[in-house]
C-alpha cells in the first residue's frame, strides 16, 4: 500500500474520481435536484409578476354629490416572492381608491391610491391618474313613455293604450344630467304584422330632447309594458231563421246565446246589425239540441262564441188528419 501511495499515478486516479464527483454534483444542482425541502424553500421565494383587476373605489360625500368619468376597474400588477403575491391575489385585502371628500365641483384629475398593499411587494397601477367630474346630486320623479313602431301593427287591428308597471321612476345623478331628460323611454320591439297583445319586460333609458341616452340612475331599472292590439269588435243580436219545416208540426227554438261579438274591420262591422242563424228543421220529428256553427258575414274575420247551442222543441202537430 504504502508503494502504491509512492506512486504519481495513483494521485492522478483520485484526482479524477473527485474531479468526476464534484461535476456530478455541480450537474445535480444546477437542474434542481434538491431534496424535497430545498426545492420548497426555493419555489416560495422566487420572484414572480401577476397583473390583476380589481374595483376603484370613490371616496365621497355620494348625499350631496354625484361623480362620472372614472372607470369600475383598474390593473395592478404586482412583483414580489411568489408565496406573497399569490395570497395577496387569493385574499385581496387591500383597496384601490381615489379620494374626491376635499374638492369642488367641476372637473378633476385624481391619482389612484392603493391602501393595505404588503410593503415587501412592488404594486404598480393603471391608469396611474384619473380625470372625474363632480357634480351636485340630484333625484327626481319621471312617468315612463312607451314607445313602439305603429306601422308594424297588423293592418286593420286597432291599438288600445300601453300600460306600464311601474308607472314612475326615480331617477339619480348628476344635476346637470338629470335637468337634461327629456322622458324615460321604455321602447318596445313589436314584429311586422303584429296581431297580439305585446307584453314584456324592457330595460328603461333616461333621454334628452334629442334622444340622446343621459348617464344617471334610473330605480327601477325595468318595466312591465302592455300594448293592446286587437281587431274591431261589436256586440250584435242573433236572429234565428228556420228552414225545411214540417207544415204539420209547430216547433219552439231557443239558443243558448241571445248576442254574438263580432271582430273584422270598422266598415265591415258598420254594415252588420244581428248575425243570421239557420236553423235546419229537415227530420227533426222529436225534442232536439243541435250544435250550430256560425257563419260570419263577409270582412268579418271571426266570432265570439264560434257556435251556439239551439234547444229545438217538437210540438203538437198543427193539422189534423181528417176521418
């Protein structure tokens, strides 16, 4: 042993055996074969950059004053250890404002604030600056105006008055905004042809006298509107006809309905005083009920009831046979 220890080649082969550990090592490092808690520790304080959107918040006197311009949301983005940013993304415990409580009506250029933001993260805002315009507030009562296409109403129905519920708002804002509106319009979409009620729901909309849509806060935000459309109508009287009776018989009729509503067209409903009803008598020779459909006179689109019941009676025979 002590000869091999003598020798210059045997230093050279420990040499390269340490020369070989060390790179395997460096090697292991280097592509992040850490034991499981190294790898942790290092995962967790790397650094790393998130950009997130969060609400801007207005500080003022909202009683007395009305502000526009700003946007509902900013970007922050935020730089610092991993771990840290992503519960600060997780909890969102702090808040992005700007603070209007110490100036006048008008218009205002604002820096945006950050306030509860960690002091070992990097918050970096956009937009840095806003520009508002502070207005005195203002509420007022307004009737809601419906409004519709009249040319798409079927042709010869008829239009009864549109109703709205509720009938009137409230309507918040800026003082100038609101001295603007002209009506609260709640617009509705009727089809070409339309022949039925319309009833929906529709969003409201505050504007001017130009028809221009004003920035201010209508409560409630949606109405229920109904628009009758319907055709002409007249009650008439019905009058019953009987046909092909027997001379031999005498018959009582009765209908279960006295009167008919009509609905057509305003000259064809002039023309009509009672509705006609045959009442064919052929072969009847005992008590009978006959169902009946109504014909309807020419113009005359359709009929309330479409059909009446006629309670038909046989009574004594009106000749006697001679011995």
């Amino acid at each position: 042993m002590k000869k091999n220890l003598d020798r210059p080649w045997f230093y050279r082969a420990v040499a390269l055996v340490l020369a070989i550990l060390l790179a395997i090592y460096i090697n292991w490092n280097q592509q992040g074969f850490f034991p499981q808690g190294k790898k942790s520790v290092t995962m967790t304080t790397a650094t790393t950059t998130e950009t997130i959107k969060v609400p801007l918040q207005v500080s003022v006197d909202t009683d007395k004053y009305y502000v526009t311009g700003y946007p509902d949301k900013v970007s922050v983005t935020l730089k610092g250890a991993n771990a840290l940013v992503t519960s600060i993304i997780n909890t969102r415990n702090f808040r992005a404002f700007i603070d209007l409580s110490n100036l006048k009506p008008g218009s205002h250029q604002v820096k945006i604030q950050l306030n509860g933001m960690s002091s070992q993260v990097k918050a970096t805002l956009q937009p840095k600056l806003v520009k508002v315009n502070i207005q005195k507030r203002k509420s007022q009562t307004f009737p809601v105006q419906i409004e519709y296409n009249k040319s798409a109403i079927a042709k010869n129905y008829m239009v009864g008055t549109p109703k709205s519920s509720p009938r009137l708002v409230r309507v918040t804002g800026a003082q100038g905004e609101v001295n603007q509106i002209d009506h609260i319009r709640a617009k509705a979409v009727l089809t070409k042809g339309q022949a039925t009620t319309y009833s929906r729901e529709v969003i409201l909309t505050a504007v001017d006298s130009k028809n221009r849509q004003l920035n201010v806060v209508i409560d409630p935000l949606t109405a229920n509107i109904s628009i009758p459309i319907y055709l002409p109508h007249k009650s008439v009287k019905i009058k019953l006809k009987t046909s092909n009776e027997d001379r031999n018989k005498k018959y009582s009729i009765n209908a279960d309905k006295n009167t008919v509503t009509l609905y057509g067209t305003k000259n064809s409903l002039k023309t009509v005083k009672e509705l006609p009803v045959d009442v064919n008598l052929k072969s009847i020779t005992s008590n009978t009920e006959k169902t009946i459909p109504l014909v309807l006179p020419k113009g005359i689109k359709e009929s309330d009831p479409k059909e009446i019941k006629v309670n038909i009676e046989v009574l004594q025979s009106s000749h006697k046979k001679s011995d």
